[in-house]
C-alpha cells in the first residue's frame, strides 16, 4: 500500500516511518521527536557557530558544478576574494560550487565552514571546511546560514540556492533580519530571473519597486569583494 502523503499528528505516532536510503525522512516524524530533534540541533548549531570570530559570508549555490568549469573557477575566485577581505566563508559543505567557495577560502588561509544536509541518498562533505557540521533539517540549517552571515552570495544554482536566496529576500524585505548585501554571481545566468522579477512581479505590483535594491548582481569575485560590508577590513 502506498504511504499517505498526509497524515494527523495521531496517525504517526508508534508507527514505523518508511525510509530510502542514508536518511530517514524529517518531518514526518512525531511532533514531539520534531521538536526535540530540532531543539538539539539548534543547540549544536549554535555551540558550533559561536564561537568563530571572523564574519562570515554565506555562499550559496549549485551542489552539481563540475570541478574544472569555469563556474567552479569563478566560485574559488569568490571564496578567496571574500577571504581577502577577512571575511570566512560558510556553504552548505557539499559539492559543486559549495567546495569550489569552501576551496578557495580554504587555499587563501581563511575560515571555511560546511553545514552539511543529511539526505536520503550519500552525501559527501566537500574536503575544504574545517569547521562543520551534519543536519537533519533543512529549516535548523538554514537558521545558521541567515543567523550567522553578514552578507550573502549566490552562485549559479537550482532550486536549492533559489529557495536560500528568496527566503534570505523574504527575511531583509520584511525587516526580520538586518539588512545586509545579497550578492547574485552571473549575470547571463541570473538575467532571466532578474528580467522575471521585473516585468511580472513588479509590474503586477508583487513586490515594490525599492525591493529590487534588495540585492546586487555581478559578475566576478571582485564585484563580490566590493559589495561586502567594510567592518572586516582592517
Ligand atoms: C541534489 C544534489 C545534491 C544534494 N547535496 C547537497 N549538499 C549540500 N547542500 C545542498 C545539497 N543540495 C542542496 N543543497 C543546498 O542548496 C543549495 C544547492 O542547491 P541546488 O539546487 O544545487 O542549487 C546549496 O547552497 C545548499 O545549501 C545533486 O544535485
């Protein structure tokens, strides 16, 4: 019988989760594990995150950029640019253009943190960060990103890096968190959005004109490097 894709709070408790593979399925879970699966992992979140002491930018972007590409070149570029301006670097810890960001922070000297995501098939932590971490929840996982960031850089990427980026928007544009440079990497790559978000979410009045001064975007690390907030600079 196929699982139901719904089910009451009642109907899950005692009953075995199906699983496929490496990870459990989150979220389906009682309320009760939920919440204390989540709590402790803040928890570890936080005492992870803590203590590092150099602002750290986020860095987003496709787990399926090819080592060797130019994009891949163009991500090292930017995690050391970002180094360079004293800055650590923090990705989601796994392939593509989250090592390519860790790689270059790495090589430059610099801080290189990977929050890792724990999924249904093998995940494999980029070799590059040196402060890191497993998680079970995307929502735990992306709290750190957004809690612990001055500033936030888009690579190219798919639904994962635009579901990071628009959440990142929705938290600046409805003041939930302090302002701070959101940085999209490619303007060939990005053009289409942009040109989306200005022809159908402007003019169908979905969002305001001034929310299109809610991120920046351009095309190399040193664009990058000059948007980022200046207290790192000494
Ligand atoms: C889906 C694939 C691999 C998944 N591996 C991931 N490992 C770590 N972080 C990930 C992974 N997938 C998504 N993320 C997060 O979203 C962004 C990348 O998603 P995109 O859809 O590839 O743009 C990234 O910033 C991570 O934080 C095999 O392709």
């Amino acid at each position: 019988m196929t699982e139901p894709i719904c089910s009451s709070g009642s109907e899950e408790r005692g009953r075995a989760l199906p699983t496929s593979g490496a990870a459990e399925p989150a979220l389906v879970e009682s309320s009760s594990t939920l919440g204390h699966r989540a709590q402790a992992e803040f928890a570890e979140g936080f005492q992870l995150l803590d203590p590092v002491d150099v602002p750290l930018v986020a860095v987003m972007g496709s787990a399926r950029t090819k080592v060797g590409t130019k994009e891949y070149q163009r991500g090292v570029e930017v995690g050391a640019a970002l180094v360079a301006q004293r800055f650590g670097v923090m990705t989601g810890g796994g392939g593509g253009a989250m090592a390519a960001a860790n790689e270059g922070a790495h090589k430059a000297g610099g801080v290189s943190v990977g929050l890792n995501i724990k999924l249904p098939f093998e995940q494999r932590p980029n070799r590059w960060h040196r402060i890191a971490r497993l998680f079970r929840y995307f929502f735990v996982r992306k709290v750190m990103f957004v809690k612990y960031s001055c500033a936030f850089v888009v690579l190219p990427g798919g639904f994962g890096s635009l579901d990071e980026l628009f959440e990142m928007l929705v938290l600046i544009q409805t003041r939930k968190v302090p302002g701070r440079p959101v940085v999209l990497v490619g303007t060939e790559f990005w053009g289409g959005l942009i040109t989306w978000i200005k022809e159908t979410l402007l003019a169908e009045g979905m969002i305001s004109e001034e929310d299109l001064d809610l991120f920046h975007v351009v095309d190399t690390a040193e664009q990058v490097a000059a948007l980022m907030p200046k207290h790192a600079v000494s």
